[in-house]
C-alpha cells in the first residue's frame, strides 16, 4: 500500500498564514480521498510547511477504491417487458447502470413486480482518486489573502506557486495547477541548499530535504530554535531567553534551516521602560529579548537566522545597527512626548476618529467615563473594595497616549505607553503616590485580556475601565449593525467581548451582562452618532452575542462540558460569575447516581409537558394537592415545598454544590411516582393537577440547571406516561 506525497512549492509565505492554510488543505485532501465511503480510512497522515513550501503525506492508500455493489430497481416489470421482449423502459434502465437486459431480474416488492438488478462501480485507481482532489483543494484553498501572477483571469493563491511535487509511491501523479505539472523534483534552501533535487519516494522526503539545507517538520524547527536560544543565552552568566510563545511560532514559520545569534545594545538604553525595548525587539524586529534571575532587561538580544552561521559577524553588525536606530528613535520620541501631559492631551482627542460614525476619541473618553463611575457605584454597592475616584481619573486619561508620537511609531503600546507616562508625570499637584500609582495601573491595564490566553487587568479599578472601554465600543457597533458574522469581524468584536467576559469572571465583579450593555446604549442618547443607529433589536442580538462568547469561556477556557455549559445557560446567561459556579457545581455532583436519574426524570417531565401542550391539554393554573388520589403522588407533592425553601435558602448564598444535593434526594420519590402513577389518564381533572405537578417540579428545580440537557449514560425512561 504506497504513500502520497505532495509538495506545493512557493514563493515565501507570509508567517501569520501558512500554519492554518498548511494545516486546512491537508485536511481537506485527507477528507477528500476518503469521499465517497466506503473508500478504505487512511492509516496515517502528515503535514509540514515551510515559508516555501506546503508539504503532506498521507501513509498507506490503497491501489485503488474498493468496487461498489449496490442493488438498483426500476420500472414496474409489465412496463419493461411486453411478454418476452424489453420495451424502451427496460432499455434505457439497463443503459443507465451498465449492465445487459439479460441481467435484469424481476423484484417483488409489497407494491408490485419491478424491475432489478445488481449493479457494481468499479473502483477508480487511487492516483485518479487524489488528482482530481488535489486540484480542487489548490482552486478552493481559503487565504485571508491572495495573489495572481498569470492574469486576474486565472487561478489565485496565497503566493505564486513555483513548483509542486506528487508521488504515489515511486509513480508521479499528474497533477496540473497554475500551469505547472507535477515531477519528483523539489528544491533545497534557497541559499545553502542546491537549486533542484529528485525525491525518489516519499519516504525519503525529509532526509532528501535536510541534506538539501530545509527542516521541513515545523516542529523539528521549534526544538532546534529553543535549543539554540538555550545554548547561546547560557554564554551569558546567569541570562536567560524570555520565553515568548508566539515570538517563537512566528521564527518557525520564518526559517528553513535555524540558527541563533547573539547580539548586544548600549546599556544606556535600559534607562527606557523595558515594556518599549521588549516591543521594539519583538514586533519589529523579532528579536528574543534576555534577562537575569531576576527578570531584568540584559542589553543583549538573540535572533534566529535562516541560514546556517554568520561567521564573519557581518549579520550580527547589521541587526545591532537597525536595533539601536530604533532604540534612538523610541528615546527621542519618548523624551519628545513629555512636553505635553496626559492632562494637556485631553483635548487632542478631538481630532482622533474613534470610528466615522460613533465621533471622536474625545466623545469616547467623556462616555466610557460616565460608563465606568456607573459600573464603579455598581461595584461599590455589592460590598466589593474599589475606588470610584481612581477610575473616573484613569478613564479621562486612559485614551490620551493615542496623541503620542510614541505611540504612532509603535502602536502596539496603546495603553501601556499611557500607564507609563501617568507612572513619570505630574498628574495633580496634591495627588498622593498611591494614587498615582493606582491610576497608572489602570491606564496600562484597560486593554486587557487581548486574548483568552491573555491575563485580566490587575486591579479591579483597571477591570472596570477596561469592561466600560470594551462595552462602549460593542454597544456603538451593534447599534450602527456592525454585528460579526461568520469569520468576519473587522471591529474585533468577539476578542473585546471574550475580554469583557474574563475579566468579569476572574475578578467576580457583580455585574450582568444586559444591564452593563444598555448602560453601555443609554451613553449615545442625544448624541449625533445615536442618529445613525440601525437595530431596532439591539438587547437580543447583544445578549445573543455574548451568550456565545460565555459559552466559549466556559467549554473553552474553563473546561466544562458541553451539556453542563448548555444546562446552566439555558436557566441564565447574564451573571456570568453565577453561570460559572452553576457550572462548577453541576460538574462535580453530575456523576452520582441519583443526579443522573433526576436529570433522566426530568427529560421526561419536559417530553409529557410538551406533548401535553401540543395536544393541547389543559395543565392546572397551579397544583391542588388535595386533589391527587395515589400515594405516590401525595407523597411527591408533599417532598415538595420542604425542598423548595431548602434549595431556595442554598441558592441565595451560592451553596450550589448543597443545592443539587437536596434536589436529588427527590430521585426516591420521583421514580416510585412514574412507576405507579399514569400521568395521561382519561379524567381531564385529574390530568390537569398531574400535569402541574410535573410543572411545579420542572419549574422550582430548574432554577441552578435545566437537568433535561445533561447528556446521561443510563437508559432514558419513556416520555409516555
């Protein structure tokens, strides 16, 4: 059984794409050649990428598909035959599945005599299986962007394709695209690799691409990075790289063939804030920033080569030189920006466009303020430590450092060039250093999370700042309309509310979702913006919205099962912090033996209260329990109001875990009653009082979970009863 191999060979692929493309089209192919069943499943596959190259094979195919058999009928066997000769009828049935009229058989079927015949499709061969889906993959292969380079007529991907190896074995595959053919033949690196090597078979490809100058295993580069960073940071005593995750994704996919430098700075410049060196030498020059013990900034850097070794220096001298001039551009227009204080910067936001119909920066900072003292007060009143004054000073400033000349160079300190220069200005003259301080904090925090992966802000005055300046902006796009939809958000909307929705979880702020979201709206009544607002149905989309993202962070982040995460939610997505203890406390007692038939019992209630409702059946206003004649039942509606002020008086302090406890210790009496009472009995009366007892039950006990939407092991009772 041979393997396939396919190489899709580029010009340099841009980092932030080719993971995700690389990792798509080879599961797209994967897919493809196992369409349509019972095509064999492949044994194993691979997939590997270079800034040049987009590599996969899949181990163990077959020649070729399996035959198909399969058992057609058609016409009625009077309208195919007239005595002993076939009619057009049976002509035409025997033309269209390839088999001779003397094949045809007669099928008696409970409507009549038909037509019927075996027909078998023979399988392709596999070298025709994977052709036809590799050249669809390769036109429909989606890019966030792509090129042409044969005439806007012609085919597009993300750069122009150079070369494309397929084999199946030691065969090639005739694979055409971009008016290239495929052959055997690859290329190494482009400056210490030969131009054009021959891959005899698949399983060669790596070592033929190694002694061609290219590791094309993505994640055999990663190891040979971190173990070069490694060895060239220890030549420092007591340094170490500053570990950086998506610093080292991105080199990955950058290189073919690794290697690391080290390089040096002035010390002087360690007089700048670290957060300004780190960003100048990671996102602009991707460059490893190293430390001491302690974590304090070396003047040193490390950055990774696509090449084999600069033994000369002559690569180290020019990445020294760029870095300093960009170190000496940060320090003057640091020291240029402290002419102006943030104070004084206020009104300079008037000229900064927020987004073309919500105004300015200046009308953001006036509403995110009068938001944030609302969500403060909010805070404050639920007994929470937080000082509104902090963050009615931080909101004023917080958007200021957008005016800096720093900031326009480098707009990836947003934020935190704000709290820097809140930490070395004068704010007010009285203003104590504590105060300072907290403020400073907020202002550097108020774009946080920027991802799940990301930490919240430090304080719970930075929290704060952060939810309003995050709500605001939601509340203004969903209200011009601007809603993401698919794999669109141009306004990264979901990453602001997945940050709305972390911050308020981890610092337990005692905030709801829809009330934070209207405050949010009720901020552009009267404003210019306010007359372009387009949805009318802005509290159901933006609570539509955000009851994804929560679901996303509970699943996602927390780990919760999807059935629990669907049960809480289903009773309330608005208090986030509420949801997530739900959550916690429905995870740890779902096991048990009695939870699990409480929530099979109440699956069924819901089925016979739906049922009920869709036949129309009365259900009684509320359950009269002195009309109920079985003892099981008495003994149910009895369990009733003693439970219901026990889980009542658990809920109220979040005793959750307790909660459910009580619940199910129903499980006794719930399954004596389904065992012995018929719930649809003839007695309208009767049935109406049942049915409320069902009602009564689903209602009080569903207020931690809907128990229905837990996903059980044990086999589910009827929902007839």
């Amino acid at each position: 059984m041979p393997d396939f191999l396919l190489e899709i060979g580029c010009e340099e692929i841009p980092a932030r794409m080719i993971e995700a493309g690389a990792k798509e089209f080879a599961n797209n192919v994967a897919l493809g050649v196992q369409q349509p069943p019972p095509y064999p499943i492949i044994e194993e596959s691979s997939v590997w990428w270079t800034p040049r190259r987009i590599s996969l094979c899949l181990h163990g195919l077959p020649d070729q598909e399996p035959d198909v058999e399969s058992r057609e009928v058609g016409p009625s066997w009077n309208v195919a035959f007239k005595g002993e000769e076939p009619t057009a009828a049976a002509l035409a049935f025997a033309k269209k599945h390839g088999v001779s009229i003397s094949a045809l058989v007669k099928v008696s079927t409970p409507k009549g005599e038909y037509v019927g015949a075996k027909v078998v499709r023979r399988g392709r061969a596999t070298v025709d299986v994977v052709k036809g889906v590799v050249e669809t993959e390769l036109a429909e292969l989606h890019w966030p962007k792509t090129m042409y380079w044969r005439g806007k007529a012609a085919e597009r991907f993300v750069r122009p394709v150079r070369w494309i190896v397929a084999l199946l074995g030691d065969e090639i595959v005739p694979i055409e695209f971009a008016g290239l053919k495929a052959s055997r033949s690859t290329r190494g690196h482009r400056f210490i690799g030969p131009r054009n090597v021959d891959i005899q078979n698949p399983s060669g490809y790596e070592e033929v691409l190694r002694s061609s100058g290219v590791l094309a295993n993505p994640y055999e580069r990663e190891q040979v990075i971190r173990k070069a960073l490694d060895a060239a940071a220890r030549t420092i005593p007591g340094a170490r790289w500053r570990e950086d995750k998506a610093l080292v994704a991105t080199v990955v996919n950058l290189t073919e063939f690794p290697s690391v430098i080290l390089g040096g700075f002035d010390a002087e410049f360690l007089d700048l804030p670290e957060e300004v060196l780190v960003t100048v030498m990671r996102d602009h020059q991707k460059y490893f920033a190293i430390e001491d013990a302690n974590g304090k900034l070396l003047p040193h850097f490390l950055t990774v080569l696509n090449t084999d070794s600069d033994a000369e220096g002559l690569i180290r001298h020019g990445n020294e030189r760029v870095l300093r001039a960009r170190f000496n551009d940060a320090r003057f227009f640091w020291q240029t920006d402290q002419k102006l204080t943030l104070r004084q910067r206020v009104d300079l936001l008037r000229s900064v466009t927020f987004q073309k119909d919500l105004g300015s920066y200046y009308e953001k900072t006036l509403r995110v303020q009068r938001l944030a003292s609302s969500l403060a007060e909010t805070v404050k009143q639920s007994g929470m430590a937080v000082r509104p004054g902090i963050i009615h000073k931080a909101a004023l400033l917080a958007k200021t450092d957008l005016t800096t000349e720093l900031v326009k160079e480098f707009t990836e300190l947003q934020g935190i060039v704000g709290g820097l220069y809140a930490q070395v200005q004068q704010l007010d003259e009285e203003m104590k250093p504590d105060v300072q301080a907290l403020i400073s904090q907020a202002i550097y925090d108020h774009y946080k999370p920027e991802s799940m992966e990301d930490g919240v802000p430090e304080t719970v005055e930075g929290a704060v700042l952060s939810i309003a300046d995050k709500a605001d902006s939601i509340a203004g796009m969903f209200a011009l309309g601007l809603i993401p939809s698919g794999s669109k958000d141009p306004f990264a909307l979901r990453r602001q509310a997945n940050g709305i929705v972390k911050t308020i979880a981890e610092h337990r702020l005692p905030l709801h979702l829809s009330e934070v979201m209207a405050d949010a709206r009720s901020r552009y009544e009267g404003s210019d913006a306010e007359k372009k607002f387009t949805n009318a149905k802005y509290a159901d989309s933006v609570r539509g919205f955000f009851r994804e993202r929560l679901e996303f962070y509970l699943k996602d982040i927390r780990g919760y099962a999807y059935d629990v995460v669907n049960a809480v939610l289903a009773v309330d997505s608005d208090d986030l912090v509420d949801a997530a203890a739900r959550a916690e406390a429905v995870s740890e007692v779902r096991s048990s033996v009695d939870f699990e038939s409480i929530s099979i019992a109440f699956k069924r209630m819901k089925n016979i209260l739906r049922q009920a409702s869709e036949k129309t059946n009365v259900i009684a206003m509320r359950m009269d329990a002195n009309s109920l004649r079985e003892d099981p039942e008495k003994e149910l509606a009895a369990l009733i109001p003693q439970t219901v002020e026990t889980v009542e008086r658990l809920r109220s302090t979040h005793d959750y875990n307790d909660a459910l406890l009580e619940i199910a210790k129903l499980r006794p009496a719930i399954d004596k009653f389904f065992d012995h009472v018929m719930v649809m009995v003839d007695d309208d009366n009767l049935r109406a009082n049942r049915l409320a007892l069902l009602q009564t039950l689903v209602k009080e006990f569903s207020t931690i979970a809907d128990f229905s939407e837990i996903v059980t092991e044990g086999k589910e009772a009827s929902t007839q009863s």
